[in-house]
C-alpha cells in the first residue's frame, strides 16, 4: 500500500482511539487514578525518548545539527502557540467529580434525578445541567485543535518509517483515551444521551487525521530530505512539548509523583528495549 495512505491509516487510528474513552466513560467503571497516572506517563516517557533518539537525530543528519535545533524549538513554539490560543485544560477526576458533586449522587442516581425533573425541572439544576454541557463543548473544541499537530506528527513520522509513525500512534493513542474520557463523560452526565456522548467524543478524535490530511495534501508533492529532516525535528519540539506540558502535569495531578515518574520510565524502558531488538 501507499506509504501516504498508511500514514493517514495510522493518524487515523490514533485519533479514533478517543472513542475507546467515551466506550469507557459510558459502560464501563472509570479508571483508577493510578492507572491514568502510569499510562499518561508511560506515554510522556515514549514520546521524550523517540523524539531525542530517533526524530531530531534524523532532523540532524538530513538538514544538519544547527537547522535540526531551530526546526525544534519551532516545533515548541507552534506548541505554544496553540496552547496559549485555545486552553484545553482538563483533568479527568475534577471533571468527573464535579458534575457528580453539583448533584450530590453518584452516576446511575443522577441519571434517574434528571428523568425525573426532566419534565419540571428547577432553573437551578437546569443551569447545572447546561452549564455542564457548554464546558464539555469547549473542552472539545480545544481537544479538537490541540489534536490536530498530533495528527500531523504522526503522519510525517508514518513516511519516515512506518514503525517509527506506529509507536507515535501508540503513544499518542494511549493519551487520547483519557481526552475521550474527559469530553464524553460531561455531555453523557447531562444528556443522558449515548449518542452525543460518542458524536462528540468521534469528532474531537477524528481532528488527527484531519490535521494528517492536511499536511499530506500541501507537503506531501513537494517532499525531499531537506524538508523531511526539518519537519521530523518541528515533530519532535511538538512531542516534547505535549510531554512536558501536557502529559506530565495531568499524570502527576491524578495520582503521586512517583506514579507518573515510574510510567516514564516504564515507557522509555520499553522503548529502549524496541531498539535494541531493532538494532541487534
């Protein structure tokens, strides 16, 4: 198959991966704290180790030590950008715990307090509800432009080498859970409706492989190696970023430090690992 369409399968995955959140959020027990705390840390612990051992030395060798450098604070910098733009702040326990604390019930009770007051409802909980609603939606819309670098890493990585653009899909697939988590959650908890929940949560996820398309279609005719080396080293100032901004403070907020630090390093050693196989 085409490595261009590959690349977009790929991205593709790693955003749907989001829906594996709401699946989680709706029918299922939520995930421990522990749990998110080691998994968005053994993410963070990929995402740093492929970008220093893998994206900017290539960056380096194709376009040279000092162009690699400048492409990857560039990559930080976009980062930045986006991230000062549009806040996506979320953590999956305030989230969670909120809705449940301004209703004083746990899911399944609320659940049935809202089809009782559906009918006649108080403007108080109807406010609850709505407020709820629209932060859930502005949640999603900043998942939504955050994801798309995301989508545009794993691409180009994807056409550096398709193991390489696989693990980023992993890693990145791995974080995406917990998003889908924090944008389903809300909207099912004032909806009640499954359908929102996953329409929602399908398009903050599906951004990835907009974002893939999109440098595909202006980039991909005018590739050559100078370009490649410095988009793989604008990639790994976007992972190292997302690492460092994102990953790490939601994995330290939801459990102790030491559980995101073992993730970190659970997740570089099981990278160290991959190459080592790779290259014996």
């Amino acid at each position: 198959m085409n490595i261009f369409f590959i690349a977009l399968l790929v991205s593709l995955f790693a955003g749907l991966s989001t829906t594996l959140g709401c699946i989680i959020a709706i029918f299922f027990k939520k995930p421990s704290p522990t749990f998110l705390s080691v998994s968005l840390g053994f993410s963070a612990g990929v995402m740093i180790l492929v970008s220093f051992i893998e994206l900017l030395p290539e960056g380096i060798n194709d376009i040279g030590f000092v162009m690699a450098l400048v492409y990857f604070f560039i990559g930080m910098s976009i980062a930045l950008i986006i991230d000062i733009t549009v806040s996506h702040k979320y953590k999956l326990e305030e989230t969670i715990e909120l809705i449940r604390s301004e209703n004083g019930c746990s899911k399944e009770k609320y659940i049935m307090h809202r089809h009782k007051y559906q009918h006649g409802h108080s403007n108080d909980e109807h406010k609850v509800d709505k407020k709820m609603e629209k932060t859930s939606k502005l949640l999603f819309l900043g998942i939504f432009i955050h994801n798309i670098p995301e989508g545009m890493a794993t691409f180009i990585s994807t056409t550096e080498s398709i193991q390489l653009g696989t693990i980023i899909a992993l890693a990145i697939a791995l974080h995406n859970i917990p998003e889908g988590i924090s944008v389903s959650a809300p909207i099912y908890y004032c909806t009640n409706s499954k359908k929102k929940a996953f329409f929602w949560t399908f398009l903050s996820g599906i951004s990835e492989f907009l974002g893939a398309l999109l440098i595909g279609l202006i980039l991909w005719p005018f590739i050559n190696k100078y370009l490649l080396g410095a988009m793989l080293s604008i990639v790994a100032g976007l992972m190292i970023y997302i690492s460092l901004d994102e990953l790490l403070p939601v994995s330290r907020s939801l459990g102790k430090e030491h559980h995101s630090i073992l993730g970190i390093m659970i997740g570089m050693i099981v990278m160290a690992f991959t190459y080592v196989l790779i290259l014996n």
